[in-house]
C-alpha cells in the first residue's frame, strides 16, 4: 500500500493494485502508530505518512508513475520556492551560486547532463586520493636518493684508497728500514756522540823528548796525560793505540814522533806514511778529539861539551827539514793543526839552541818553556 500525499498536504491517495481505493484517516492513523511499511506488488516501498486531519477523503484512482511524478512536482516546488527566496537575500549579486545553475528539470532523463557536478566530482577525487596505494619505485626515479648512494660510494672508495696507499707506504718503510740500516752502526754513534761530552783531558803522545815533558809543572790547571815512551817510534805507536790514546777518551792529542825512525835508518817517505796513519786512526777511534801535529825539532851536532854524539846518532837536521815541510803539507790537507817549533827552538844555524837542550836531542828546563809557551797559546787560541 502506498500513501503519497496532495499538494496541499492534506488529502491522500492510496494506490493498491493500481487501483484507486479509498483511505481513510483512521487507517492513516494506525499506519503511524504501528510504523509499518506497505509494498504495491513488492516493488515500492513507502515513507510515513503523517496527516495533519482526521478526515477521511476521496481519492482518484490514479497509477504509480503519476503518483510518483506528482511528489517529483511537489519537491520541485519547495526547491524553488527556497532557491527564490535565498536570491532575494542577495540583492544585486549577479554570481547566484558557485554553478550559477538553479533550476532542474527533475522529469528529464538527461538532467546528469545539465547538472554542475563539480563538487561531487572533486570529493570524489579527494576520496580516490586518500586511498593507501602500494606503489613500487625503482631508486633510479629517485634523483636525491640516487645522489645519496652515489656519495656514499665515493666517500667509501676514497677511504679504500687511502687506506690501501697507508699500508703500502708502511711496508716500504718497514722494508727499508730493517734489510738496510745498520741498527750496529747507530748503536756506536750513539756512544761517539757521549764519549763526546767529556771534560778536558789532553793527550800528549811521543817518545822520550814527551815522555821527559814535565807536564804537571807546566799544566797545573789542566788536565793532562804524558804518553811518551822512551825509544818510540811511529811503529810502535801504531801498535799500542788503544793502551796510548783511546783509553784516555782524549779532548786534544797532541803527537811527536819520527826522531828516533831517522836513526834507526827508516826513510822519509815511511815516516811520513806512518805518522798520516796515526792520525788516521785516531780520528776514526776518537772523532770528537782535536789532533795537534808537532814538526820533528832540529838536533845539536856541533863540538859544544853538552853534546853526546852517540845520543844524537845519524840524524841529520836537512832530513829534519825535509820530513816536516811535507808534515805540514798534510795537516793542511787533513784540516789538523800544525804547530811549527822547529824555527822557534832553532838557532842561526839551522841547530838546536845550546840553551834549549842537555845532550844535542832532549830538551832542557829552558827548552821545555819555549815549547810551553807556543802549545798553550794554540791552546788558548782554540
């Protein structure tokens, strides 16, 4: 059974059967009461009917669509009336609404076609966007992602060069340092370097003329070790170093020699040799000390009574002479000092000043002043 109301909103019609029947409003009425839907032929469902008379009325009988077209009429109207209505509010605004669209023709099949559907086409829109997709993306169409990664790689190649470069360097270094220093050698130069800190401690090294030097007389403030030994010669102390100079860790070695190797025969040239090879030697041994080179001093062979012939034997002082320009020829070469007595203990004649010795070769009192007096001023000097 289907209510559907006139349009002025007091008589009903009832259609069954698609018939016109006649309803009442007692069966209105109870049709509220019970809430109750009725279907025509199980096709349309109907709304509540809420009479505002308890009269009972006459209806045509008309059919469903013209029933269903009539209510259609009777919103269109309502519409219309409220859309006027809301226009009158808007005095003198032409923009009517956002579609500037108000009437419809509700019976038109095609009204879709007329009708704005913008709005409901945008929340559409925004609901469709709300959706959760999953979406799968290749990191290649992510440009910041992809210049992240590749960063990354850079810095990490970087770092693995560098750190390939360290170790190779390392193993070179450590390569180097064990196949080809000499940890020996450095642990020697090592000691050279604190042998070198000693007080002063002055070596004079020779044979008699040294060995009868008075050094504590003529050097009382300084330190001072006599190495002379009677009958020395360069052989002699070529083969006694160690005992004669090394052992005294000497500052300064001052030598005399070569005297007694002209009388026992032994040739210039030997002389010098050996006398260099000392030297040589104790530089190597005792590098930090300063080596002093005496010339050879003159003999006395004249017919004075304080001569002894046999003490001054077959030394001649041309040989003398000879020997020593050659000596200070060397300690030029080898940057030594050279200390030239052989004028300054030499008279006119080219001899031994009587005063300055006892038997023509050693020296005496006097003799050992003069030498003092030149050895300490290249002393002070240094």
């Amino acid at each position: 059974m289907i209510y559907v109301g006139s349009k002025k909103g007091s008589d009903y019609m009832a259609v069954q059967n698609n018939r016109k029947v006649k309803v009442s409003t007692n069966q209105v009425s109870n049709s509220k009461k019970n809430n109750t839907v009725s279907k025509t032929m199980g096709k349309i469902d109907t709304k509540k009917v809420f009479p505002k008379k308890k009269d009972s009325v006459e209806v045509e009988e008309i059919s469903v669509e013209e029933a269903l077209s009539t209510r259609v009429k009777r919103y269109q109207k309502f519409y219309d009336n409220s859309t006027n209505k809301n226009i009158e509010e808007k005095k003198g605004d032409n923009n009517l609404s956002i579609t500037k669209q108000q009437k419809f023709n509700f019976e038109n099949t095609s009204i879709e076609d007329e009708m704005d559907t913008s709005f409901t086409d945008e929340n559409k829109k925004k609901k469709v966007s709300n959706k959760k997709e999953n979406v799968s993306v290749k990191i290649e169409e992510i440009p910041i992602k992809r210049e992240y990664i590749q960063k990354h790689e850079d810095y990490f190649t970087i770092t693995t060069l560098f750190l390939t470069v360290v170790i190779v360097f390392m193993g070179v270094f450590l390569i180097y340092h064990f196949g080809t220093f000499d940890h020996d050698k450095v642990k020697v130069v090592t000691k050279v370097k604190k042998v070198a800190v000693v007080p002063e401690n002055i070596v004079f090294l020779g044979d008699s003329i040294t060995n009868f030097y008075d050094l504590d007389k003529f050097y009382k403030n300084k330190n001072v070790v006599n190495s002379g030994v009677n009958g020395n010669m360069t052989t002699d102390i070529l083969d006694d170093l160690k005992t004669r100079v090394y052992r005294y860790n000497p500052s300064h070695v001052i030598l005399l020699i070569g005297t007694n190797d002209l009388a026992d025969g032994r040739g210039k040239e030997e002389i010098v040799d050996n006398i260099k090879k000392i030297i040589k030697e104790i530089k190597k041994n005792v590098p930090n000390a300063k080596i002093y080179l005496e010339s050879i001093y003159p003999i006395n062979d004249s017919d004075d009574d304080k001569i002894n012939h046999n003490t001054v034997d077959e030394r001649k002082n041309d040989d003398i002479k000879d020997i020593n320009k050659d000596l200070k020829k060397y300690a030029n070469d080898a940057k030594i000092k050279y200390i030239d007595l052989y004028d300054k203990l030499a008279d006119d004649d080219g001899k031994l000043k009587i005063d300055y010795t006892k038997d023509g070769l050693h020296l005496s009192d006097k003799g050992y002043d003069e030498v003092t007096f030149y050895i300490k001023k290249i002393l002070k000097d240094e």
